[in-house]
C-alpha cells in the first residue's frame, strides 16, 4: 500500500479530499470497500480520530456508508451532484456567515441545557488557549484555538447531526478567518463575550447563550 504523505494542519480535511479524489475518478468504484482504519492510518501516516473525523464526512456527504460490523463502502460515484461540503469551499463569506448564525444559535442554547462537567472543562481550557494567542498576537493559533472551543460548545449540546454540521462550516470558516485576520485584534475585542458564553453554558442559561452567540456572530445587528 503507497503512503500518502499528508500535512499536519487540516488533517482531516486533506484525507477526505485524498478519498474524494479516489472516489469521483473511481479508483475507488460504487460498493467498493475502504481501507480499514489501521490500514488508511498507515497509508496516510495519521492517528485514528483523523481517519474517524474525514470518514464521517465522507459519510455526512453521501460519498460512502458506513455499515456497522462490515466497514465502509463507496456509495456513489463520479456523475452525481456536487457533495453540499464541497460546495460550501465555493460559498460567499456571508452565506457561511448566515449558515453559521442558524447552527450556532441553535447550539450555543442546546450546550446551556446539555452540558457536563467535563464539556465545561474542555471549554475553559480552550477558551484560555485563545486568550493566550490573542494576546501573544499568533493569529493562527487563535483562529485554531476559536474554532475548537466552538467545535466544543457543539460537542456539548448532545446532538451529533448538529456537532457534524457544525463541524463541516467551521472547516471553511477557519478558512476564511486566515484569509481575512493577519493579528488577533479583532479575537481580543470579543474576548469578554466568549467568556459570558462560557458562563451562560455554565449556569445552564440558554437564553444567554443565544444572546452571546447574536453578538459573536452578528446576528444581534
């Protein structure tokens, strides 16, 4: 098996497009069986949870199914409609912006009621890491550190069609952050209201959360 040597920034997000390739220029055919985990974590020299993360997308895009007990297999092919994940690489800063208000409203409320303790110390800890880069002005380690507490505010509301969604925008919109913000300015004047965020989740206040999240996204204006 060829070892494809892939980068460490957006890992997921580069062993699915790899296997999207293989699959519209079907090497990889329709009811094709994929690589085991370990075999595909050799092939692409990564762990596990990255192999798990791209399948899921794989799968959330319809590209492949996962059949419990049996592995995961090609379920269409070259000549269907564009993936809606890959047609979210193609959108305008303010369609995402607006698909980003919708879930993120609806989560920041879901986190508040469904929290637990140890998705409260996961945020803390992020939430600090972002702190941290932003006022060390490292945009790129802000922008990640931004994007994995709000990852984790989606892990936290208990949904996980919501937290897959969710995890397919914030691809794109870590995307669109590198592109727009060379300094953490912009991550320090928002810092306040990500920590009533974190206090709203934590006092299980959903109302709160969802005015937080208006004014992080701006959807308030």
């Amino acid at each position: 098996m060829a070892t494809t040597i892939i980068k460490r920034s957006g890992v997921c997000d580069e062993v699915f497009d790899h296997l999207q390739r293989q699959i519209s220029s079907g090497k990889l055919r329709k009811g094709q069986k994929l690589p085991s985990e370990p075999e595909l974590m050799v092939q692409f020299g990564v762990g596990r949870s990255s192999i798990r993360e791209a399948i899921r997308m794989l799968a959330n895009t319809g590209l492949v199914k996962v059949k419990q007990g049996s592995g995961t297999f090609v379920e269409i092919q070259n000549g269907t409609p564009t993936p809606w994940y890959k047609r979210l690489e193609h959108s305008t800063a303010k369609d995402l912006n607006e698909v980003r208000q919708l879930l993120e409203l609806k989560i920041a409320e879901k986190a508040a009621l469904h929290r637990t303790q140890k998705d409260i110390q996961i945020l803390s800890k992020l939430l600090r890491k972002r702190l941290e880069a932003a006022q060390n002005n490292m945009p790129f380690e802000c922008i990640e550190a931004d994007i994995q507490f709000h990852i984790a505010v989606a892990e936290a509301a208990k949904n996980d069609i919501l937290a897959d969604l969710y995890k397919n925008i914030a691809a794109q919109i870590k995307k669109s952050f590198r592109e727009a913000y060379t300094n953490t300015e912009m991550f320090i004047s928002k810092h306040s209201v990500h920590e009533q965020l974190l206090q709203s989740i934590i006092d299980k206040d959903p109302k709160k959360a969802v005015k937080c999240v208006s004014k992080i996204t701006g959807a308030a204006n």
